[in-house]
C-alpha cells in the first residue's frame, strides 16, 4: 500500500453546538477522519452503521438524550466495548470524572480547552503520541 493510501483514523464527533464543533472539526483534521453527529440518537446510530476507532462525546447535549446515555447504548454494542470515548464538557465538577468513567468514558476534558490540549489528548487516546 502506498503512503498516501493510508487511511486516517475514522472518529465521530458528537457535539449539538455549531460553534464547538466547527472548532474541534478544525482540529481534528489533520489528525483523523471525522463525521459529526448532533445529537444523542444520531450519534447511536451512526455508530450502529460504522466503525470508528474513538469518539468524542459532548455531555450535555440540549433536549433529550445526554452524552452519558449515548455512551451507554454505544458501549452495549460488540464492536464499541473496547474503543476509547472521550468525554467534552462544558465545566467539571467534583464527581463528575467518576460519573463519566462509570458511563464508559476513558477520557475527559472540559471546555474551554487550547487546540494543543485537545490534539494531546486524542492523540494519546488514539496511541499515536510518539515515545521521545
Ligand atoms: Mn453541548
């Protein structure tokens, strides 16, 4: 297989503001292949229908389902028990990092965040930070 064959890591966003996500698109970029979903059903079910390799959950996600619940319906399924799902939130509190590992997140990181900050962590979630 040439180099430029080479796929980049396919990662699904889950994120319900624009804004957020137009940012974390732009620094996902270079990094992985990234498809957006907007809300908790749409995030289940795009799951349901391909195979990402990480995924990003924004926590609270406006009316209806929560990013918690999503994580929950993900991890019941087969292929998404051992992948890393990383937890966005808009504020922290104490508790809250045991409640999102309970849910099955790996990671969290709350918002606002630096694009080195956000980068870092996908990519050690992804094992591709170089050992030096
Ligand atoms: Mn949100």
């Amino acid at each position: 297989m040439e180099q430029s064959e080479i796929k980049k890591p396919k990662v699904l966003l889950v994120e319900d503001n624009a804004e957020n996500r137009d940012v974390m698109v732009h620094f996902l970029k270079k990094i992985c292949e990234v498809d957006v979903a907007v809300d908790g059903p749409s995030a289940v079910s795009q799951a349901e229908s391909n195979h990402y390799v990480l995924i990003l959950m924004d926590i609270n996600l406006g009316f209806g389902m929560n990013g918690i619940e999503a994580t929950k319906k993900i991890r019941l399924m087969e292929k998404y028990r051992e992948i890393p799902i990383i937890a966005v939130t808009a504020y922290a509190m104490a508790g809250d990092k045991e409640i999102f590992i309970e849910s099955g997140c790996t990671h969290y990181i709350s918002k606002p965040f630096t694009k080195r900050e956000f980068t870092g962590l996908v990519e050690k979630a992804l094992g591709l930070t170089s050992q030096n």
